[in-house]
C-alpha cells in the first residue's frame, strides 16, 4: 500500500513550516507557483517509460501514468499469470483560477512524485510534497538536486 501525498508550491507560509519541522532550509529562498493542469500533463507525458492515461473535467483533472515494465502481481492467493506495472502514479487534483481551493494529491511511486516535481520546478519555481499521514514537507527548488526535508533523501 502506498502513501498518499500533496504537491504545493512553495511559499514564505511552507518554508516557515519547513524550519518548524526542523528542516535546514536556505534563509533567502524563492516562491513557487501551482503547475496547470496542462503542465502536470506535460511533465508527466515526457517520463521515459510509462504510458499516460487522462480524465480531465472542467474544474478537475485526473492522470494515471503506468511504467511499460510489467511485474508479476503479489497477492496471496497468487493470481496465475497476472502482471501489473512496476511503477505507477496517480495525479489528481483542481489548479483553476475558479477552485474553492488549489490542490494537487499524488498516489503511489514515491520516485515517480519527485521525478514530477522535478519536471515542474523549471517553469513553476520550486515546489514541495508532502505525506498526508505526516505532514511533513520534502522540498525542490531545482530540477537536479536532491530534494531538501526532515533526513537525507533516499534514491532507491
């Protein structure tokens, strides 16, 4: 089972959020912005591997990215000749001008949620992600460098 998480930009509110949390993070530091729609789609269409799917309504969007790579299923009882993809994401959420309330929730490959947030940082500012059981927040401020949170980020 995986972790759902929110993807924001990062603000003056999250940074001061991110020190309360105990993270070093730079004194002068810039803001960021909420990706559109067609960003997120964007910046997942261009992860090398993986197929997209795309449910989007006025006010809402929903995007299923699955990698090519298939893996058997683990299940007890074990299915016969059942895959599944090796990685996936679920990107969900409503950016519009018109939302009670900007928001973005990620569900599933924790790699596959900083490889988006990397991909969006250049043209949203940086960004940053966190676990809605935890609340406590990873940061990106480049498209390239190691996200910054509570501990050293973890590549596997």
């Amino acid at each position: 089972m995986s972790i759902s998480y929110l993807l924001a930009p990062v603000t003056e509110e999250m940074l001061e959020w991110g020190r309360k949390c105990g993270i070093d993070l730079p004194e002068s530091s810039l803001c960021g912005r909420f990706p559109l729609a067609s960003e997120i789609e964007d910046a997942l269409v261009s992860i090398p591997d993986h197929v997209l799917q795309r449910a989007c309504r006025q006010d809402s969007f929903e995007y299923a990215l699955e990698s090519r790579a298939q893996v058997p299923l683990e299940a007890n009882p074990p299915f016969p000749a059942s895959l599944t993809p090796e990685t996936y994401l679920i990107v969900n959420g409503n950016v519009t001008d018109t939302a009670p309330q900007k928001w973005i929730g990620c569900h599933g490959d924790l790699c596959l949620i900083l490889e988006l947030t990397q991909r969006l940082v250049p043209a949203c500012g940086p960004l940053c992600f966190f676990a809605d059981c935890d609340g406590i927040p990873w940061f990106v401020f480049t498209p390239t460098a190691e996200p910054i949170g509570p501990e050293r980020w973890r590549s596997d």
